[in-house]
C-alpha cells in the first residue's frame, strides 16, 4: 500500500499527474506538512474529476 499508485475510489482509475482529483479526508491537527503528497496517499480517498461530475 505504501508505494501503490493511487487510484479513484469510485471507478478504481489510475490517479495521473497533474490531473484534477478530489480528496475525502479528515481535517489535519498538526500544522505544517512538507510531504503533502505522502500524507494524502496515507490519510485521503481520492475521487476522479469524470466520478464527481457523473455524480452531480
């Protein structure tokens, strides 16, 4: 799990670069995060932009 790629939680996608996601998550206690990238593969659920829009 810890070197997975990341992938939607709805349609099991790829998560790509650069591309546009939504992240389901818990808001942070601590402050000041220098890994954002690890600590949203560890802590969030990702969504693909084409998920949220086919759900609205």
């Amino acid at each position: 799990m810890l070197w997975e790629k990341p992938k939607c939680m709805v349609c099991e996608k790829e998560i790509k670069g650069e591309e546009m996601v939504f992240v389901k998550m818990k808001y942070p206690k601590r402050k000041g995060f220098t890994e954002i990238i690890a600590y949203l593969r560890n802590e969030g659920k990702f969504v693909c932009e084409d998920c949220v829009t086919l759900n609205k």
